[in-house]
C-alpha cells in the first residue's frame, strides 16, 4: 500500500491545518507530490477552496500555488463515491469524539479557573505586604545610616584634638615647673568651661571642632605646626578611647598644653632656629638624593646605549661576512664550471672518432644479451621474447632502493657490453661533443628498451617505489649510457671479463 494507488485516496492530516479543514482528506493520486518507501506517509497539495468547490476542483490536474501538506494514507479506491463515503464516516467519527471530549473537559475547566482566582487574590495580598516591609525598611536603613555618619564625624573630630594634645605634650615639657604650676588652675577653669560648652553642643548637634582648633591655633606660636608629623590625619590615637564617656584624660592633655605668654615669648626664638635646621637638613636630603638618581639614569642610558652600538657593530660584521662568503662561493663554483668544461673537452678530443659502419643499424638484435629462452632464464614480461637470468634479476631486486637503479641494474642483465659503451637509448646523433663525433651511434632494442622501463615502473608501483615513472626511469636509463661511452679501455676490458664469466657459469 505504500506505493501502489488507486485514483482516489483518503488521508488523514498529520501536519498544521486551517480550521476550515477536517481531519480526512479525499484526493487523487495526482495530487501527490512525495511518498514515502517504509510506510504511506505522503507529501501533498491541497487547494484552499471552500469544501464545497473541492468536489468540482477534484477532477482538475495539481496546481504548484497550492499550500503543502504532510498526512497519512488511510483509504485507496477507483472510485469517487466510494471515497467521497468513507470521508464522510471518517470526519463524522472524529465530531462525535471531540464533543465527548469537550464535555468532559468542561468541569474541569470551572475547576482551574476557581482555583486561579484564588490564587490571583493571594498574591496580591502577599505582595502589599512585602511592599509595607521594604518601604519600613528603607526609611529605618536612612535613620540609621545618618546616626552612623554624625558618629562618624564627632570621632574623626575627637581624634584630630586629642592629637594635637598629645604632641604638644613633647613641647610643654621643656617649660619650667614654676609657669606651669601657675598656668596649670586658669587652664582647668577654661578647658571645664569648653568641656561644658562641648557636652550641651552635643546634645544639640551642633559642631563646636572649629573653635576648639581656633583656640588652640591661637595658644601655640608661629612655626608650631611644621612640626606636627603627616600622620596627625589618621583616626589612631594611642590611649584614647572614643566610646569612653570619662573626660579626664582630656582635662590632662589641656593642662600641660597651656603656657603662659611670657615663656611662650622667650621659647619662640629658640623653636624658629630649630625650625630653620630641620628645613635645610631636608633641603640638603633631597638634594643627594635627586642627584643619586640622576647620576643611576645618566649610568643606565650610557651602557644601554654601548650595548646598542656593540650589537650593532656586530651586526654590521656579520653582513659583511655573509657577502664575503657569498662571493668566496660564487668564486668557487665558477671555477669549477670552467673546469668541467674543459676537461669535457679535453676528453671529447682525446677519444679517436665513432666508426658508425662496424655496425648494422637497421638490425637491433644484436644488442641483447639472450636473444632466445634457455634453462635458467625468465622472461621479463610474459609475451615479450626479452629473457634475465633469474638469479640476476632477484640481485637487482633485492640491491635496488627505487625504480630507477632497478632500471640501471637490468641493463647489463638484458644487453650486451659492447652495445652498452657504443649505443644510444634511441640512436639519434649527440647534441653535444666534437666534431668527430657527430654521427649517429645505433640505438638499443626497442622491444628490449620498452619492456625495460615498463616492467621497472610495474615492479615500482606494486612494491611503493619512489621515482616509478616513465620518464626519470628513460632519463636515468640515458644518463647510464653517457657514463658507460666515457669509460677507459681498461675499464671497458674489466667490465667485459665480469659479464662474459658470468655468462659461462650460467651456461654451465
């Protein structure tokens, strides 16, 4: 049924649908656009007419404007009644269910929406309450954080006093008893007069620091304050207890500070000497010490400035050296150009000229080492006539590294020596040389040559070689044939024994 239809179908609607539409369809097999392998789930279009104009648009061919639908096929006939019949069962079956359904959901909806009334009214009233709980905590929150800051103030106010008394104690003690003892009632009288004048200010808030430091501004003599160390301005007082309500400790301070004016006269002089010293020992402190610093920056920037030049002159020098070595190169390899040209040369004049008619160009088979099969020989390829000695052939197996020296090696096992010191891979003329020596050479087998290079570049690609491929293998092999024409007599004559002994062993 998944892919075989009839000319109607009924199908049931699995994707998003209009509310004009009902949960079956009926509609042609033209109408569908996608099937489905494993089962009847079906792609199809459907026009968005009224369920009466369908019936007429059913006999009609598939619009591409029409809306995309995803369902499942339920029913397949030939006929339209019998479809039309079928949906109308299959949508009436699905009213009735959803009125059940509708009526059953009824009560429970009067359910959820009591219960959410409920809850819309519980809320509420939870959150006036944490509205009245923030609002009591934000105005305690303000009352408190002004408390804490008029506290704040007075202390900080406190300290600074109590500081000045306690370092105007230092300077009080050089004084004589007897101005002391004198001074020592009028200042009680004052400072209980300030301390009550201080307790009803407090009372009332009002800010009575400035004239205390007024007052006491007024009592010492000028200068006085340069001596008064930085750390007057921090909260620490040693002794002192800010939240002690018992004031004699500062009925004491008072009383030692107050001095009466004529010893504040006589000891005026004196503290303005003393005062001039201490301005130029700093003076001369800070002197030293800027030119301490200076002297370090001008050391610094003088070494950094020979260590710059140092690396630079280095650098300098290996420039110059690389240049040195770069020509001193340059010279060499020309030299040694020059060199190899002439003793080519030289060779090339030296060798007598190439006798072209001793051999017969046109027949190439006298070049090959073993024209015909013999016990212990291979053949190379199958169907090519060119035979190897079998041990020589694993020899060259086993020595070779690449596809190339597999190639040079096989050379003496295919041809002769003598074809090897006197042909060329193709037989065409030399393009470089001496005059006598630009007639053609006679070229080596062709079915020979070929087998050669295919059977290295074959063994090359089956066992991974490097260099298998045609080319380098022809090159290497014409490389090899230069090398064998620029051999000596004696050497020709060695490599003759080695291959014609080699050759006598196998035949025996």
């Amino acid at each position: 049924m998944a892919h075989k239809y009839e000319k109607f179908v009924v199908i049931k609607i699995l994707s998003q649908r209009n509310d004009d539409l009902e949960q079956y369809v009926c509609i042609p097999k033209t109408w569908i656009k996608v099937k489905d392998c494993d089962n009847d789930d079906v792609v199809f279009g459907y026009p968005s007419e009224q369920r009466d104009n369908i019936a007429r648009l059913i006999n009609q061919s598939l619009d591409k404007r029409w809306p995309t639908l995803f369902g499942e096929v339920v029913h397949k006939t030939d006929s339209q009644k019998d479809a039309f019949e079928v949906l109308k069962n299959k949508n009436s079956g699905e009213e009735h269910k959803t009125e059940d359904q509708s009526e059953k959901s009824k009560p429970e909806n009067k359910k959820t929406k009591a219960t959410f009334e409920n809850e819309k009214s519980s809320s509420k009233k939870i959150k006036r309450k944490r509205k009245q709980t923030d609002s009591g905590d934000k105005t305690q929150n303000k009352q408190a954080k002004a408390k804490r800051s008029k506290d704040d103030e007075f202390k900080l106010q406190l300290s600074k006093l109590m500081k000045m008394l306690l370092k105007g104690k230092d300077s009080d003690r050089h004084e004589s008893p007897s101005s002391s003892s004198s001074s020592e009632e009028s200042d009680t009288e004052e400072s209980e007069a300030e301390e009550s004048e201080s307790i009803s200010n407090e009372d009332n808030d009002i800010p009575t620091t400035s004239r205390r430091s007024a007052r006491a501004q007024s009592s010492k003599p000028d200068g006085y304050y340069r001596h008064i160390d930085d750390s007057s301005d921090s909260d620490y007082v040693p002794g002192y207890d800010t939240n002690s309500k018992n004031k004699s400790t500062v009925k004491k301070g008072r009383s030692k500070r107050k001095v009466s004016e004529s010893n504040r006269s006589n000891q005026s002089e004196p503290s303005d000497n003393n005062e001039n010293d201490d301005v130029d020992i700093s003076d001369t402190n800070l002197c030293q010490i800027n030119d301490e610093v200076h002297n370090q920056c001008r050391n610094f920037y003088t070494e950094v400035n020979d260590s710059f030049k140092k690396t630079m002159s280095i650098l300098d020098n290996a420039v110059n050296y690389f240049q040195q070595v770069k020509e001193e190169v340059s010279k060499v390899s020309g030299k040694k150009s020059k060199d190899d040209r002439e003793r080519f040369k030289k060779f090339s004049e030296s060798q007598p000229p190439f006798d072209a008619s001793r051999y017969s160009t046109g027949d190439t088979k006298w070049t090959i080492l073993y024209p015909g099969p013999c016990p212990g020989l291979v053949e190379l390829m199958p169907r090519t006539g060119v035979y190897v000695s079998e041990e020589g052939l694993n020899e060259c197996k086993k020595t070779s590294k690449d596809a190339t020296t597999l190639a040079r090696a096989l050379l003496n096992e295919i041809f002769k020596m003598e074809a090897l010191f006197v042909c060329s891979f193709t037989g065409s003329v030399p393009k470089r040389g001496s005059m006598n020596n630009l007639k053609a050479r006679p070229g080596l087998d062709v079915k020979a040559r070929e087998t050669l290079v295919c059977y290295a570049k074959e063994y090359g690609c089956e066992e991974n070689m490097d260099k298998a491929d045609k080319v380098r293998i022809t090159n290497s092999i014409k490389n090899a044939l230069q090398k064998y024409h620029s051999l000596g007599n004696e050497e020709k004559k060695k490599l003759l024994k080695k291959q014609a002994s080699s050759k006598v062993n196998f035949m025996k």
